[in-house]
C-alpha cells in the first residue's frame, strides 16, 4: 500500500507483514513489552499471532485476534489524515525511543519525520502555567532550537503550548495521547495544524481514538522516551510533568527542572527534582551543558540487558523454579532472573506463558506478579 510522502518528508517504506504487526498490537492483552517477546519468540508477526490461540488455551483462556479487516482499516485512513506508519525494528523507527523496553511496536507520524533524526529535548510543564513560567518555556524553546534541538512536548496547555510555539521554525514534535487526528485539548486544533505542516505530530493511538485518562501516562513515556533529556518548567509534586520526568530518569535520561518559589505550588515538583539530583536550569546554556555529558549511548532499561547466563533448563523445570519465586507482590525481572540462576532469555519465556495464560500481570519499571 502506498503511503503519503513528499520531497521534505521523505519516502517511506511499510513492512510487507504490516497488518500482521498491526493486527497482532491490537490483540487484547498484547501490550508493547509482551509485543516485542512475542516477536523475539516466534521471529514475525504472523507466527506469533499463528501461536497465540494455542498459548491461551493452555491457560484455559480465550483471546480475541485483532481482526485482519480492522488493521487494514488503520492502514487506509493514513491518506485521510496525512500521516506515516513507523514500526519498531525498521530504519524509519527513531533510534532513542527503540532503546526503550516499553517502545510502541507502531507509530502514527503527520508531518516531518526527519525530525526524529535530530537531537531532542523535552520542555514540559504545567497546564496552568503562570506568565513567567510560559515566559521562561519560550525563551528556552527559541534559545534551544537555535542551538539545532528539537524541542518534544506533549500540545497541553500552558508550558508544552509554549514551548511548542516558540520552536515551529526550528523544529518541535508534538506527542499526543489520542489519534493524530484528534487535536487535545481541542482549543489547540491550530496549534496542531501548524505542528503537522512545520513540525511533526506523532501518535500512539489509532486515527480518530478521543484520549483517554489511562493514555496520559504512556504518552509520557514517548516523550521521554524520543528526548536526550527531559526539562520540568513549573510542575506540582504529583503532576503528569514529573511523571514524564521520572520516566527519563529510569530510561538513564538527563532530567533536568527550573526552580521557583517555594510559596508557589507549581514549583513544588521542580524544586523536588532538583532537591534528588535533577539539574538545575537557569537558561539554554545549562540545558546544552548537561546534555554534552551524556555518552551518546542511552543507558538499556532495566530488564533488557541480557548478561551472561548458564544454559538451558528443562522448560517445566523453569516454569518451576520461575512460579516459586512470584507472588501477588510485584517484583523487579533482573530480581527473577538473578534469584532463578536461569537465563533471561529463559525467564522472559516463562512470564511471557504466564501472562498469555492470564496468571500474570505487569506493573510499572519492569515488574511482575501473580494475578
């Protein structure tokens, strides 16, 4: 199928197992971590989808495939919309976000995806931002950008609109939770618009899907996730910024935070982050400095490296010893694979059973439990 493309936003090539990808992402209870295994497992899309109604019925479960009509259905509203499929494990995939454990196996992409070839950093903030705190995101965007970083948010209002505006003409990625087609919140539809035709709009979710609460937070690990380092401009303690900003620190990212008043709730998560380690930012100068530190090879997420191991054991012998060591408590898989004395690789199939046969649930920074 041929997709969408002109001189500035390239050529791009689709999988010729896209519906099988899509398909097999879209299965009920197939998130990115179980996605990936299952590919590492069975080698393509189609296999796996090939293998899955035998894994569940061991657990004596039903699992519904994604049916091949809805995923060619996705594949015909690109047109529609303007946007580019990007699937993990192809050259088009940004290298950054593929190094992370949780990475979405598909991307929707509108606008300039040449973008995601670029150095990145993410300004995120509060939507209720005061004046000097939208001030300070401008700045920050405009001296950024002329300094060639791409500057990634998440198109709320307040600090990310900011910080968006402010980089139009030197490149800004926009990371919503719904459809690439669906502008949230819906007073930023421009806004959108003039990311799509000067910058890039990318998209997790399906054309036309209305965000949902739960879709939030794992836009945020996308942006996080795209960004050399991530910087909090105004943010309460509990806010979505410093959930974004403490998946960059588990991704071995720069986090980085503008400090304010401590009379002034917004500031709370900023001065928090500082007070733990984060750096502290005054201008662009300390932005770039920080980010020259890094090694330029992000640091694998817990739970993928795979060290040396001992050999293979019996697979009944490793389901064994893997259920002895799980309980209801979630627990670290580096901590499974260490207690089990068996190879990752061995472990990673054992809880991948596991979860297909619904006796497994994943949680938050690569751990596992009972269900």
């Amino acid at each position: 199928m041929s997709l969408p493309a002109d001189a500035r936003k390239g050529t791009f090539i689709v999988p010729a197992d896209a519906i099988a990808r899509i398909r097999l992402i879209r299965t009920d209870s197939i998130g990115p971590v179980t996605y990936r295994q299952l590919i590492a497992r069975f080698g393509t899309a189609q296999a796996a989808l090939d293998a899955l109604p035998d894994l569940a019925r061991r657990g004596n479960r039903s699992l519904s495939l994604c049916p091949a009509s809805a995923a060619e259905a996705e594949l015909a509203a690109l047109p529609r919309i303007g946007a580019q499929l990007l699937f993990l494990g192809t050259p088009d995939y940004p290298a950054l976000l593929a190094h992370t454990e949780t990475a979405p196996p598909v991307l929707y992409a509108r606008g300039d995806v040449a973008l995601l070839e670029r150095p990145a950093v993410a300004i995120v903030g509060a939507r209720n931002a005061s004046a000097a705190g939208m001030r300070f995101a401008r700045a920050l965007a405009i001296d950024l950008g002329a300094a060639e970083q791409v500057i990634v948010s998440g198109l709320a209002r307040g600090i990310d609109a900011a910080a968006h505006a402010a980089a139009l003409s030197t490149g800004t990625i926009a990371v919503v939770a719904g459809g690439a087609d669906v502008p949230y919140p819906p007073d930023h539809a421009d806004l959108m618009a003039q990311i799509a035709e000067a910058g890039l709009v990318v998209a997790e979710q399906p054309p036309g899907v209305e965000p949902q609460a739960r879709h939030f937070p794992r836009r945020n690990r996308i942006i996080a996730g795209l960004s050399a380092g991530t910087i909090v401009v105004e943010g309460a303690a509990k806010s979505g910024s410093l959930i974004t900003a403490r998946l960059a620190a588990e991704l071995g990212r720069e986090v980085m935070a503008v400090p304010g008043s401590p009379l002034d709730p917004r500031a709370g998560g900023c001065n928090q982050l500082i007070r733990e380690g984060a750096t502290l930012v005054r201008d662009a100068a300390d932005v770039l400095e920080a980010l020259s530190t890094l090694s330029g090879e992000p640091r694998l997420p817990l739970g993928m490296a795979e060290p040396a191991a001992p050999a293979l054991v019996a697979p009944e012998s490793a389901r064994v010893t893997v259920l002895a060591l799980l309980s209801p408590t979630p627990v670290p898989v580096d901590d499974l694979v260490r207690q089990s004395a068996l190879p990752a690789a061995q472990v990673a199939s054992v809880l991948l059973d596991l979860e297909l046969e619904g006796a497994l649930v994943r949680h938050a920074g690569a751990r596992v439990a009972l269900a």
